[in-house]
C-alpha cells in the first residue's frame, strides 16, 4: 500500500497557529470578544433589574388590591347595617 500523504493538499492554515502564521490571538480579536461579552452582561443586567422592579411593582399592586378590598367590604356592610342596600342619592 501506498502513502497517499504526497497527494493530499497541504492545509491553508498549519495546526496550532492562526492565518497570519502567528500562535497568539490577534489583539482585535481579543477586543471584539471583550466587547460581546459586555454586551451580554448589559442585557442581563437590565433584564434581572426589570424584572426585580416588575416583581415590586406587582407586591404594591397586591397590598393597594388587598386594602382597596376591604375598604370596600367594610363600607358594603356599614351600609346593610343600615339597612340600605344601595344608595339612591344622584
């Protein structure tokens, strides 16, 4: 059997290194990468900050709901205490 190795093409780019043949990143390269992942850590930081003020925004709705509720409930039966069931006045 033959070694076809002689017949393969040689490849574009030697194992180990990058295209301009040297084995360091090149510093753009470097400085893109830098800049996707703050753009990540942006996204993500206002993502959990939205959230963590929809999460108080939505207790504040809960309490204004709770005490608007009873509110309203101990008015209802102030007003069949009296024996008014609903008020006629305009």
């Amino acid at each position: 059997m033959e070694d076809n190795a002689d017949c393969l093409p040689a490849p574009a780019v030697r194992p180990g290194r990058y295209r301009d043949g040297s084995k360091e990143l090149p510093v753009q390269t470097i400085g893109k990468v830098v800049v996707v992942i703050l753009a990540i850590w942006l996204v993500v930081s206002l993502l959990g900050f939205l959230l963590k003020g929809l999460f108080w925004l939505g207790v504040i709705g809960g309490i204004a709901f709770l005490v608007t509720a009873a509110l309203g409930g101990t008015k209802s039966l102030r007003g069949k205490a009296r024996g008014r069931r609903f008020d006629t006045r305009v």
